[in-house]
C-alpha cells in the first residue's frame, strides 16, 4: 500500500491494485508522489499539490 505524500495515510487501492487518488510528477523528475483523495480535495491544482510537497 502507498502512503499520501501529502498527509502520511495510507491510500485506498482499487480493483487490480489502482489507487484512489492520483500519482503527480514534478517538471523534469521522474519521481512519483501518490497523493490520496481527501488531500485532493483540499488542494484541487496540480501547482497546489506541487507547492504542499516537501
């Protein structure tokens, strides 16, 4: 299971191991940050989500 990027709760998998919430990347990584649905909610914006990332 993955854990929010965002908030540290784990997040809810989905028929054959699909997350609820959404994976984002930063410009020019290929670095993933899964990101749960409460948390997206919260900051609907991809710059939003981007900016709450450590």
């Amino acid at each position: 299971m993955s854990k929010c990027s965002l908030c540290g709760n784990k997040i809810q998998e989905l028929y054959l191991e699909k997350l609820k919430g959404t994976i984002i990347r930063k410009a020019g990584s290929s670095k993933q940050y899964p990101v749960c649905f409460e948390c997206q909610k919260k900051f609907p914006t991809k710059t939003e989500l981007l900016a709450q990332i450590k």
